[in-house]
C-alpha cells in the first residue's frame, strides 16, 4: 500500500508543477486545479491514516489520540495550502485571466 501511496504522491507532485506553472502564466485554471488537487490529497491522506496499520505498542499513545492529531493535521494543512493557493485570487491587481475549469 506504501508503494502505491508513494506512486501517487509522485503524480500529485507532477500535477501541483503543471498547476504552478498555469498560475505563473497568471491564469485562474491553475488555482482551480492545485485546490482540486489539494482535496484529492487530503482524502487520499486520510485514507491512508484508515488503512496503514500503524503499531502504537511502545510509544505510549492511544489511538484515539493518534488518529486525532493525524486528521486534526491532515484538514489543517490542507487547508492552509488552499489559502496560500488562493493568494492571487485576494490580489486586487493581480491580472487573472478568465479561465477556468466551470465555465
């Protein structure tokens, strides 16, 4: 599952370049991919929270309080990605383009 996970990543890693290089070119279709993006790694995220077994057994900690933070980490960071994505969206002079991916 790591493998495929990591095969994965790579590709989102390929698509965010693709995205950065649209927002370079001052187009609004870049934004709009990076933030679908940025939700796809964030279920995909969590899922591999759900799925990996992880062994807790000499750490000390609870379940409760692992998964806890892995998702209370997962929505937080994405989330701030999204914002910094965002950025040249709450420019007031940032000569976005009109293009987009809903019409």
């Amino acid at each position: 599952m790591l493998i495929i996970f990591s095969a994965i990543g790579i590709l989102f890693g390929i698509g965010f370049i693709i995205s950065g290089t649209q927002i370079n070119q001052r187009k609004k279709i870049g934004i709009q991919i990076a933030w679908i993006l940025i939700v796809i790694s964030m279920v995909l995220g969590l899922l591999q929270t759900a799925f990996v077994p992880v062994d807790l057994e000499g750490t000390g900690l609870s379940e409760s309080l692992y998964y806890g933070a892995q998702i209370g980490g997962q929505v937080i960071c994405n989330a701030i990605c999204g914002l910094i994505v965002a950025i040249p969206l709450m420019v007031n002079n940032a000569m976005m383009d009109d293009s987009s991916l809903w019409g």
